[in-house]
C-alpha cells in the first residue's frame, strides 16, 4: 500500500480535535490534561493582568476526571 495524497483526510473546525487530540495536546492522558489546565489557566491569568475580570474559578469535579476553569471576565 502506498501513500499519497488521496490518503490525507483534512477536518475542519473542533471535530479535528475531537478525532486527533494528542496531535493538538501531545497527550491524551494525565500529562495532557495537565498541560490543558496550564494552558487554560495562563489565558485566565492574561484576562486578569489585562484588566478584563477579577476572578478566576478552579473547580476539580466530582468524576475526579475533569477540571472546570472560568473567569468574571
């Protein structure tokens, strides 16, 4: 079998993270996850130096599994 370019699939939008997150994350467990919650954190953390909110919201769910992150702004 050979590859060519008949074989590349593009996605559009979410569905190619949904489809291929560790190409977006680097990882699909415990590392990963931790680097999205640096990630999302650091962008609350840029709306509070900017002014744009006061607050930011860290909630460690109830599944264990899963962190929610907000902020006011």
């Amino acid at each position: 079998m050979s590859y060519t370019a008949d074989n590349i699939q593009v996605l559009k939008g979410l569905e190619a993270v949904r489809k291929r997150p560790a190409m977006y994350v680097g990882d699909t467990g415990k590392k990963g996850l931790h680097h999205l919650f640096y990630e999302i954190l650091d962008n609350s953390v840029d709306e509070v130096m900017s002014g744009n909110c006061n607050k930011i919201f860290v909630t460690i769910n109830t599944d264990g599994e899963t962190i929610t992150i907000s902020d006011n702004g």
